[in-house]
C-alpha cells in the first residue's frame, strides 16, 4: 500500500500546496513581486540541478526527486506568468465584436512570452534528463504543459466557469478573451483523453512486474493527471474551485475604503475589480 499510497498522498498535497502559495505571493502588493521572482529563479536553478542529478536515479527517492524538481521548474512559469514577467507583447482587452481567428490572434499575442518561455523551459529539462533512465522530472513538466494548454483551450472556447478570480488586477485585460458557454466541442475531447493518459499511468503503477521506482512515479503522474482531470471539470460544474485555496485569496485584501473616496469616479468605473 505504501508503494501507491505515500506518492498518491504526496502528488495531492504538493499540487495542492503550490498552487495555494503561488495564489498567496500573487496576491501580495505588486512591489513584493520582484524578490518573489528572485526567490523562484534560485528555486529554478535549484530544480534544474536536481532534474539533472535525479535522472539517473531509477529509485523511489530518484521518483520522488524528479517529480518535486518537475514541479518546482512548472512554478515558475506560473509565476512569471502571474506576476506579468512574462506575459505577451498586447496588454490590451480584446476589441468589442472580435471573434473568430483575429480574436485567436490576439489572445496568442497576450500570452506569447509565456509561451516561449515554457519552450524553453521544457527543452531545458528534456535537455538535463535526455536518455537517462528516470524521466519522471520530464513526464511531469510535460503533462502540466499539455493540460494547462488544454485548460487555456477550453477558457477561450467557451465554458460555464471561467475563473476570473484567481487572475491578478494587472491581467484583468485577459478576461476578455475568455467565453462564457455551458460548454466547448474540445471540452469532452479533453477529458477522454486526460482520462484516457491518467488511466495509462495507473497501469503502470499496478503492472505486476512494475519496480518500486516505476509503482511510484506512475502513481506521481496518475495523480497528476487525475487532479488536471478535476481542473477542467471546475470549468463546467457548479463546484467553487476557490474554496480548496481560501487561505491563499486572503492576500488579496481589497482596498482601504478612503483610498477608494479619493479615487476619481470615473477612473475608479475603469479600475478592474480584483
């Protein structure tokens, strides 16, 4: 039990934990922003190293190691991306009436740094892993590549819940690129295949002849799949998705109310909400 339980537990608690924080430091005062990205380049730095020296290591700490270094090295492309250090060249809202490919365009415009930047990245650990036998640290940079891009997908096309809440003031302007519909042709398409990788992973980690280092990293990769599965379904359920991080909203606490008075009206009617 052990051998899938502790890495089933582990995977849900580290998803979870790193999302919540990334949510608390983006939530903190634009000016704490540039030592929060320090801190997560040293972090960076750090998981590339150990990508690179876990790699090598076909064991359950091996496992272990790589997964949490693929975790460590996706964050901060969250981060960057959450904290406006690598958006796109266009900050701008999307025009009233544009649809179809020159609203596609666009929106790839608001985003295309953050897009380059997660290339990088990935050819980065696919770089310090290359032929090595543990390919967990990899496997799991890609997966969360692969589902956000899915996620963002399925934002665009049109779902029930769009989540605004969790996009910073600062990225606002991103909201109008988002649809609000019951739900998208590529959503089922995303879930039967995320299923679909999810439900490959665990017969690994159940295969008889499986290693305790291929049990575990299949579980790690299982689970993760399992929890992107779950991301999208916020996206079209009546479930608040914000509740499983409401300690980490608490940093963003509104403005003081005599800010707000001194505040011209018609500046503080453009203000985005928070």
């Amino acid at each position: 039990m052990a051998d899938y339980g502790l890495p089933a537990l582990y995977a849900l608690f580290v998803w979870w934990f790193s999302t919540g924080a990334i949510i608390w430091l983006d939530g903190l005062p634009p000016r704490t922003y540039r030592r929060s990205m320090l801190g997560a380049t040293a972090m960076l730095a750090a998981a590339f190293w150990g990508l690179a020296a876990s790699s090598a290591d076909a064991s359950p700490l091996g496992a272990y190691a790589a997964f949490s270094c693929g975790l460590l090295a996706w964050a901060w492309q969250e981060m960057a991306f959450l904290m406006g250090f690598a958006t796109g060249p266009r900050r701008q809202p999307c025009p009233d009436g544009c649809a179809g490919w020159p609203r596609f365009r666009l929106a790839v415009q608001t985003l295309l740094y953050h897009e380059l930047a997660i290339l990088a990245g990935a050819i980065a650990v696919l770089a310090l892993t290359w032929g090595q036998p543990n390919q967990i640290g990899a496997w799991t940079f890609l997966l969360l590549w692969g589902m956000r891009q899915s996620a963002k997908l399925n934002v665009f096309l049109g779902v029930r819940n769009l989540n605004e809440q969790f996009l910073p003031p600062h990225l606002a302007y991103l909201g109008s690129f988002f649809a609000r519909k019951p739900m998208n042709l590529l959503f089922p398409l995303s879930v039967t295949g995320g299923t679909l990788l999810c439900a490959w992973f665990f017969h690994r980690a159940l295969a008889g002849g499986a290693s305790d280092f291929e049990a575990a990293g299949s579980t790690f990769l299982g689970v993760l799949a399992a929890l992107a599965i779950l991301e999208h379904w916020f996206l079209v359920l009546p479930i608040p998705a914000e509740a499983l991080w409401s300690w980490s909203m608490k940093s963003r606490r509104p403005a003081a109310p005599a800010v707000a008075e001194a505040v011209p009206p018609r500046l503080h009617a453009l203000r985005p909400a928070a």
